[in-house]
C-alpha cells in the first residue's frame, strides 16, 4: 500500500468508529464478547473481589478491543460494496 491509500484509509476508519449506522452493532458485540472475556479472564479475582486498578484497565481494554474489531469490520465491508 502506498502512504496515501493508507492515509486515507486510516482516516476513513477513525470516522468510522464513531459512525451512528456502525456503532450498535459494534456495541452490541462488544458488550457479548466483552463480557465472555471478562469472564474467563478475570472472573476469578472479580467474584473473589481481587480486583486491581490494573485488572479494571485491562476489563476497559477487553470490551474495547471487540468494538474496534468490529468496526474495522463493517468499514472494510462496506468499503468493498462501494
């Protein structure tokens, strides 16, 4: 990819995160997924009440990272019906 493709499509991508025909689907996934991963990666330590500052920082990352997949997602995918 040449820096301008890529340029504009990095552009192109962070308006899309906040996008209002992307953003519930992206939602709604990452508050499933999120939440399965939650679980399985800190479930332990939150029902036994162990939960750290750094333990809450990596829980914002957990649900965040199934939005941005997500988006990227609908982004190519309509970037490719156009």
């Amino acid at each position: 990819m040449t820096l301008k493709i890529m340029k504009n499509f990095l552009k192109g991508y962070l308006v899309s995160l906040f996008n209002p025909q992307l953003a519930p689907t992206a939602l709604k996934v990452a508050l499933f997924i999120g939440t399965i991963l939650l679980i399985i990666n800190h479930g332990y330590a939150l029902f036994r009440g162990q939960m750290t500052s750094d333990r809450w920082i990596s829980v914002l990352l957990t649900y965040c990272m199934p939005y941005l997949v997500n988006i990227h997602g609908q982004y190519i995918s309509n970037s490719r019906k156009k």
